[in-house]
C-alpha cells in the first residue's frame, strides 16, 4: 500500500470523532487537513458547531463521496463504525496513531476498502510532502 499515493490522490476526508475542542487531536489534525487542500468534514452523534467544518451525525449522512475515513475512536468501538463504512465505501478507511481493531476491519478489507491502521496521518502526510 503506497501511502503517499492515497494522501496525493484523495480529496475528501471524513474525521469520525472530531472533537469542538480545538486543543484535541482530531480537531487539530482535521485543521491540518484543511491547511493542506483537503475538504474536511466532521462525524460526531452530538454535531458540535465547529467554525469551517461542516459536522454530521454519521457517515450516512455525508451527502457525497469520501475519499478517506479518518477514524478518532477506541480501539473497542471500531465496529460499531463498520457498517457505515461499508455504507458508504470510501477508498481508504484509516484509523489513527494507536488504534488498531484487525477483527473489526476484516470485513471492509474483504470489500476492497484500503484500510491503514495505528498511523497518523498528519506524520505520514509530512514524510510524503
């Protein structure tokens, strides 16, 4: 799997369990994202207003297509999110530095979903550009 590859290629990413926080990982990673060219939007149940990004409650909800799941949740709360990656078949579902559930993304990977585990992917973005 060329990970530079799939940063250089996708456009849009989807950043399941942004935070409001803007002192939290995955509000300052999504930031970073944004600083870089991507189109970021956030998936949080509680929909927090979060100042240029739009949030939705689920991936379900995104009304167009997702480049890159970028995932912020426990290890243990993986599959609760793979039915709605599989809903919404995205190229790339990665889950971020420290998260890792291979049990739980067997079945995205059967779909041919590239699935990228305990990475970050501001780090990788800065070996790659």
């Amino acid at each position: 799997m060329d990970i530079c590859k799939i940063l250089e290629e996708s456009k849009t990413i989807a950043v399941v369990g942004i935070s409001s926080n803007p002192n939290r990982t995955s509000r300052m990673i999504a930031e970073f994202l944004i600083r870089n060219g991507y189109s970021v939007v956030g998936v949080n149940p509680g929909k927090p207003k979060i100042e240029g990004i739009e949030v939705f409650a689920n991936l379900k909800d995104i009304p167009f297509e997702i480049d890159i799941v970028d995932v912020f949740r426990k290890p243990e709360d993986i599959p609760q999110i793979i039915p709605d990656v599989l809903a919404v078949n995205p190229k790339v579902l990665w889950l971020q530095l420290g998260i890792r559930n291979d049990e739980a993304v067997e079945q995205v990977v059967k779909n041919g979903i590239q699935t990228v585990q305990d990475r970050c992917i501001k780090i990788e973005h800065g070996m790659c550009f």
